[in-house]
C-alpha cells in the first residue's frame, strides 16, 4: 500500500497547457521533493521543501513551481508546457533525521506534444 | 555536486547466475542508500550503508560500503526473474539538503 500517491500516472498535454502534479503523502515527512527522471541519466533534483511555506529550487533548472501550503502536499505547476518538458516527475519524501531513505511515490509520466 | 558513478550501465543474464553492480566515487560519503526500480514504478529503497567496510545482507542482495567510504557494492547471488529492474545508488549532497542519484544499473534476468 503506498504512503505517497502522486496523480496523474500518465498524462499527454498540448504545447503551452498550464498543468499541475499531484504529490501527496500519508507519513507526516516534513521533507520533500520532486525529481526528473530521464532514460539512461540520473535523477535531478528540481524542487525541494523543508515544511509548510518552505520550497526551494534543486539543481537542475526548471520552468516548474511548486508549493507547500500543508505538510501532505507538494504539487508541481508548469505554467505553459513545451515538449523539453517530457520527462517522468518523481515526487518523494523523507523524515528528514540523519540519513534518511526516500519514500518515492509511482511517478508521472508526462508527454507535451 | 559530487558524482555517483554506476557500473555496469547495463547487465543481462540468466536465472541462477551471480553478478556485482558497482557504485563509484571520488567523494567520502557519511552514507550511501541502494534504490531499486521497477518499470513504471518509483524507486524503493534497499539498504543505507553507513560504516566503511560495512556488510549488509538483505536476502540474496549483499551490499558492501568500502573501507574509505567512498564507493559500494551489491552483490546478488542467484538472480531471480524477480530482481530485474534499475539498481541506483544515492547519497547525501556535500550541503545534506537532497540525495544526489548514479545513473543506475539496469538488471534483467531472464529465465
């Protein structure tokens, strides 16, 4: 049973759609973020969030924002799609003490064509 | 950001056999975590490796941190049809804030 849900699992839009992914989670994590993942490359950061009002952007640059107005929920905007945008968004949350593992929830596909 | 550098990038082999993915750095890491990912799935986190030297077993899966901490093996013996997917490891940026990925070794086993 999964502790972070993340909606739509798949989604195909038109260039220039405004869109929003969903990230929620069930474990009360103050820590989370959001990853892009791309065939062959490594995960990149793109957001991240300490807790309520706290978002900051990760290392790979990105047209997405992102907000965090409960502890729960962590959706990603992009406010006018483009096909460089296709790509899987990993949402993910952790404890936040010491070395703390990932809980990663399924992913979003996302195709702008 | 430091770089995780994984091999083999790609490794197929039959049921039964045995194999060791790699995970390399120039880096001294206070952890190291191994990820396993499914097609259309997330990654699910295997094991956080913390001492150098250190050994974990976790079934058929052995993981081992080096002695400097600066790289990591997984070891699986006996390779299932189940244990096919990407094995990435991750480890804590220099400032702590977010884990930084290698781009993964993809497994497949086939019967």
């Amino acid at each position: 049973e999964a502790d972070i849900y993340q909606t739509p699992r798949y989604l195909v839009i038109g260039t220039g759609k405004k869109i929003t992914l969903e990230c929620s989670q069930t474990m009360g994590h103050d820590k989370m973020y959001w990853y892009q993942q791309d065939p062959g490359m490594e995960l990149h950061l793109i957001h991240y969030s300490y807790g309520v009002n706290s978002t900051e952007k990760g290392d790979l640059s990105s047209e997405s924002t992102v907000s965090r107005i409960r502890t729960e929920h962590f959706p990603l905007t992009l406010e006018s799609a483009r096909p460089s945008h296709t790509s899987q968004y990993l949402c993910a949350s952790s404890e936040g003490q010491g070395a703390s593992g990932y809980t990663f929830g399924s992913g979003t596909r996302l195709t702008v064509v | 950001t430091q770089l995780l550098e994984q091999s083999p990038q790609f490794l197929s082999i039959q049921e039964g056999e045995n194999l060791t993915v790699y995970c390399n750095s120039s880096s001294v890491f206070s952890s190291l975590q191994w990820y396993r990912q499914e097609p259309g799935e997330g990654p699910v986190l295997l094991v956080t490796v913390v001492t150098g030297g250190e050994v974990k077993k976790l079934k058929r899966l052995t993981f081992q941190f080096g002695d400097a901490r600066k790289d990591s093996s997984l070891h699986i013996t006996a390779a299932q049809p189940g244990d096919t997917g990407l094995y990435l490891c991750a480890a804590y940026s220099n400032s702590g804030y977010a884990l930084n990925f290698g781009k993964g070794t993809s497994l497949l086993v086939t019967p």
